[in-house]
C-alpha cells in the first residue's frame, strides 16, 4: 500500500467546475481584482464569520500588510514564535519592525504564561500563530494585549475552518492571515493569500495597501505595495469554500484515528495535545517520536510519506541570527524541534491507509 504524504493533483483531477471557472474568468478579460475575486472575498468573510475579507497575492503578504496597516515599522517590536515557517518572522522583519520570540508550549503554539515578560516599551503587536491547524489561546492572548493596548494579528494560514467556541480563526484577533498555496487545506493553484478584519477602519487601509495606495484610477494617498489576488486563483478558491467543513471533519477524523490509535505508545510516540472548546482544522497531524530517522526511514521503505514542520527554528537558521537569540533560549520549540515528525492526514486518503500508517508505526517501534 502507498501512503503519499500529499497529493494536490487529486482535488483538480476531472474537475469540470474548475475548468468552467477559469473560463468565465477568460471570457471576462478581468483578471485582477474584479468580480471574481469580490466574490471569493464576500464568501470568505462569511466562512470566517467577519465583515471584510481581502484576497492578496500570498500568506506572506497578508501579514505584511497587516502590520503595515496597523502602522507597524522602525522601532517597533513584533511578538511571535521561533517554530513557525520562517514567512512569520519575514514578514515582521521586512516591515521593518524587530521581531521578539517566545517560546511554545506543549501544543507547538505561543505560551501565554511566557508572553508578558516579553513585551517592552516598543512592543505594538502580537502575532500568534495557529500551527498545524491548532488555534493558540487567544483569550488569554488577547486580554494581555487589550490591557497593554497591543495589536493581535493571527497568522492563520495552517487554520482555515478552525474555531475556539463559535468564534473561526481570522476572527479572534484584530487581523486575521490566511495562505492559499496548494498545500493548504483551503487552497488554489499558485500562491494567494486573505486577510480578515471586523474593522472598516483597517478593511479600507488594507484595500489600499494591496493596491498601490490608490484612492481612485488616478490617484494615490500615498505610496505602497502592489499584492492584488488574480482572478482565477480567486475563482478557483472559491469553488472550494462550500465543501471545506467536510474537508476539515475528514482531517479531524483521520486525526482521531491516529489519536485513539497511536496513544499507547507514549512516550515513544506522543500525539498532539487537543483544548476542550477548540476545533482544529488539522493543516498537519504532528506528533513527537522517538528515534526519528529510523522511524522516517522504516515508513519510507513502506511507502508512507512524511514530512517535518519545522526541523530549524527559526532563531537558530542563518537568517535568524541578527535577532540576537541563541541555543537555548527557547528549550521548548527546541525540543520539538528533535523529535516533531508529520504523518499524512490529507482528506484524499482511505481509513485503511491511516491504519497501515498505525500499523507500521508500531511495528517499527515493536522490532
């Protein structure tokens, strides 16, 4: 049996609704910005329960952009994670504010307990990631930020579809971030990204700052940044949104199969801890293990795919040096950095797959 780690082809195969809507976009000669891409917009907003959503051309980007928007820049400091893909990190730094790392907990995401020896005098937001699908607690991250009159941005690109209560992510924060790269579980085909927001304030600010700074055809307020979604990756987004809860409760099943099926193995195998209240929409099932290449090694001779997120923290890569960290500062991200491993969970795979998966995991851990 074969188990591929992912498989994007899969969701285009014979796909008449995707062809059809590429071809109304060609037959309407708008490929950027434009209907297509209003309309993806109105059908995002809802699905993340906001009043505005804005397509843009990457994940990247839609945090960028968010700090800039919220007037982030020289002098500033952004709070945010070492464990994340290192676009976070980026996109703080390119925006020309100082990023600032605090550790993880034991969920791979930011720990609130660690967050307020974190801020500073120059501190003006906080951007807590929602890794693997898994929304951080973002109550106690937004009553810090609330009592200290920060910003929160979410990155939420591994977390479409994910909710704390009744409440989605791209809600929970003063912005929300959202990547559509294929690998994503609500996706297109190249890069896009989203970004959400309740506030008319910032949902005007932001449609400029996608967009040249234009006011009008003519004219600018001022100068800035061209990251407009095209048409036909808003089109084909879009086609995806109706079925996406019925992606995310395949993902989440296939993830409770591992969860009832791989728990006896601990500590050798420990699976991802889950909040009473929290939907997860899992972008990736993580777990931690034991002798990891030997375990990589064995599934690959099974032909099962894996993959790790991430193996470097960002404050130790080469990047990463001029933010002033070192080995050690961050044990926990550190830690999981060793022994993280990402075991395939995308909604094209059978149950029976999932359990060769188990099968194999325990027959490696048996020899």
């Amino acid at each position: 049996m074969k188990v591929p780690y992912v498989d994007i082809a899969a969701q285009f195969a014979d796909n008449r609704a995707v062809r059809e809507a590429i071809e109304e976009v060609l037959r309407s000669g708008q490929f950027v910005l434009g209907p297509a891409v209003e309309r993806f917009e109105a059908d995002f907003a809802a699905l993340c329960g906001v009043k505005h959503a804005l397509g843009v051309a990457n994940g990247t980007d839609a945090i960028f952009l968010a700090l800039k928007a919220l007037g982030v820049g020289e002098g500033d400091e952004v709070i945010t994670v070492p464990n994340t893909f290192l676009a976070t990190v980026g996109a703080i730094a390119t925006s020309g504010a100082a990023p600032r790392l605090v550790d993880v907990a034991d969920d791979y995401n930011l720990n609130p307990e660690l967050l307020v020896s974190a801020i500073t005098s120059r501190t003006k937001a906080i951007l807590p990631v929602h890794l693997t699908g898994n929304p951080a607690r973002m109550d106690e991250i937004n009553a810090i930020a609330k009592a200290r009159g920060l910003f929160v941005i979410e990155d939420a690109a591994q977390a479409v579809d994910a909710a704390i209560g009744e409440r989605k992510s791209g809600s929970l924060g003063d912005i929300g971030a959202f990547s559509l790269h294929p690998l994503k579980n609500l996706n297109t085909c190249g890069d896009g990204g989203v970004i959400t927001t309740d506030s008319d304030d910032l949902f005007f600010k932001l449609s400029l700052w996608r967009n040249h700074g234009l006011k009008d055809r003519n004219e600018a307020k001022f100068f800035a940044f061209n990251s407009r979604l095209d048409s036909i990756k808003a089109a084909v987004a879009a086609l995806q949104i109706p079925g996406i809860s019925e992606v995310t409760e395949k993902r989440n099943r296939f993830a409770r199969i591992y969860d009832e099926g791989l728990s006896g193995l601990a500590p050798k195998v420990i699976i991802p801890p889950g909040r009473e209240g929290v939907r997860r929409a899992f972008h990736t099932y993580v777990v931690q293990v034991e002798d990891r290449e030997g375990l990589i090694g064995y599934l690959a001779e099974k032909n099962i795919g894996t993959k790790i997120h991430y193996p470097i923290p960002v404050h130790l890569m080469e990047a990463g040096r001029s933010l002033g960290y070192r080995r050690g500062d961050f044990p926990v991200a550190e830690s999981q950095a060793e022994r993280i491993l990402s075991l395939p969970v995308h909604q094209h795979l059978q149950e029976e797959q999932i359990r060769y998966v188990i099968d194999a995991i325990y027959r490696h851990y048996g020899r």
